[in-house]
C-alpha cells in the first residue's frame, strides 16, 4: 500500500509539471485555434540563451530566468508573425459558411507546416549556439530529501508542483474575472462578435500569444533549474509531454490541463514501476492515441475546446 501510495506522489509530482509544459500551449490553440509545433523549440532556444548568457557572463540565476522568459517572448513574437498573424485590414471570417470552411482548413494547414519548419529553425539555431550534447544550467536543485513515514518528497520538485498550481488556477481566475481575460476570452470565441463591437481581436490575439510565450519560457526555466542541464532534446520532449497533458484536459481548457498533466505523471508512474523507462514513454503513447481516437459524440472529440475555458 505504501508504495502506490509513493507512486501516486511521484506521479502527482511530475503531472504538476506536465500542467505547467502544456498551460502556454492550450492557451495559444484556445486564442488561435491553431496548434504551435513550434512551442517546444521555442522555449528550448530561450533556455539555450540563458545557459550561454550564465555560461559566459555568470549572471545570477534570477537574471537567467528573466532572460529565459523575455527570450521566449521575443522569439514567440518571430513565430507569430511568420506562421500565425493575421494582415492588415483582415478582418475574422465566419466558420459556418463552406467557403469560409475550406478558407480556414487551409490557413490552419499552411500555419500547423510553417510552425513546423520554424520548429526545426530554432532547434538548429540553438544547437549553434552551444553546440556540445550537454550544457549546463544555472541550478535550484536542493538535493535534499524528506522524509515523512515511508513515504519520500523532493521538496524543490514539489515547490514546482506547487507553482504549476498556483499558475495555472491565476490564469483560470484571470480569465475569469478581470476586465482583460474576459475580452481575450470574447475574442478568441466569437471572433466576428467581438469584431464588430470594436475589440481590437488581431491584438488580443497577439498579447494571448506572447503570455503563451512567456509561460513556456517559465516552464522551461523552471524544470531545467532542477535538472541542472539541457540537451537538444528538450523542445521536443517540452512540445510532447505539454501537447499530451493538453489534450487530455481538452486544448483550450486552463484547469483542464492541470488534470490532464497530473493524470499523465500518475500513470506514467505505474506505467515505469511494471514496465520500466520505456514502459513509461509506452504509456505516454499510448494516452495520447487513445484521446485521439476516443470520439466523444457527434459534436466532436473531447480533447477540443471551443476558445479558452478558464
């Protein structure tokens, strides 16, 4: 007993993570209605910078994290306005008329390619940029841990969890009640509503953008502070272990991914304790082929939300 019960815990600790990884990405489908592969890469080249900037000038780690966070933010602002703006004067096209239809199949096709090959760009710049497998990172790690009965805890790992929570439950509550999360929320589900009555909807998009951005940039800061490293597959594992935690929580839904994420790290827990390292990415597979196979009425699959849900 006492060792599902340490298997839930570790898994609750990792889910939390997860939740944080996948937050920016659900808010950036909720906003856009599109999916940014580039998610990953980005967050990954704005860790890079801060590992070279610490590396080099031995700026403190606070200092590292705040250029972690502004470089994502910056090379999200790149990402967007190749793959994801909207031109001038365009204004928000109804999606019920069949035109219209194919007209946004085909811009959600052309921005999921560009967004891929701006992916694969990154990830080449930023293994430029520190071109050895591992680099180090400027480190929160304790290495200290406690004890309570039998049962085990890393207290930095359950300060992250406990931050991905408090994160992810202040956006909910953002969108919910101030003035701001309720405009994002009009504009990104009924564009053309929010179109007519004046809101500026190509710039509301653009600030969802660059707090998606800015989220990622922070979840990459804040897992790498405790590994104490970071390699080229990191944007990759970031965009996977997020996309999953995203849709089993429904893209678009902020409380959602928390318990997607937390969902995740529990059964990847079990999945590692019977099956091992590989049962464990096994498991992570095999959830993300079930949510996208498991249809869910005729209105669609669960794994979709319409705009952004607190």
């Amino acid at each position: 007993m006492l060792d599902v019960l340490q298997l839930v815990l570790d898994g609750l600790l990792d889910g939390g993570v997860y939740a944080l990884l996948g937050l920016g990405l659900s808010l950036t489908f909720g906003c856009l209605r599109r999916l940014n592969l580039a998610y990953g890469a980005t967050a990954m080249l704005a860790a890079y910078l801060g590992a070279w900037l610490h590396a080099r000038y031995q700026i403190s780690v606070w200092l590292v994290a705040l250029a972690v966070v502004m470089s994502a933010i910056l090379i999200g602002y790149y990402v967007e306005q190749l793959c994801f703006a909207r031109r001038s004067g365009e204004a928000p096209h109804s999606l019920s008329a069949p035109d219209n239809h194919s007209l946004s199949n085909s811009r959600e096709m052309t921005a999921l390619a560009s967004s891929f090959a701006i992916w694969m760009q990154l990830e080449q710049l930023a293994v430029n940029l520190l071109p050895r497998h591992l680099n180090a990172f400027p480190s929160l790690s304790v290495g200290e841990i406690w004890e309570i009965g039998a049962l085990t805890i890393r207290p930095d790992r359950l300060v992250l969890t406990m931050l991905s929570v408090a994160v992810t439950l202040g956006m909910a509550l953002w969108l919910q009640r101030t003035r701001t999360g309720l405009s994002w929320r009009a504009a990104a589900d009924h564009r053309i509503a929010a179109h007519l009555a004046g809101m500026p909807v190509p710039w509301l998009q653009s600030v969802g953008f660059a707090v998606a951005c800015a989220l990622s940039g922070l979840a990459a800061f804040a897992v790498l502070s405790l590994e104490g490293q970071v390699t080229p597959m990191f944007g990759m594992w970031l965009l996977f272990k997020g996309l999953v935690a995203a849709m089993l929580g429904g893209l678009g839904s902020v409380r959602g991914v928390l318990r997607g994420g937390l969902l995740l790290g529990v059964v990847e827990s079990f999945a590692q304790s019977l099956l091992g390292a590989q049962g464990r990415e096994f498991a992570s597979y095999a959830l993300l082929l079930m949510v996208l196979v498991w249809p869910v009425g005729s209105q669609g699959r669960h794994w979709v939300s319409r705009g952004i849900r607190p």
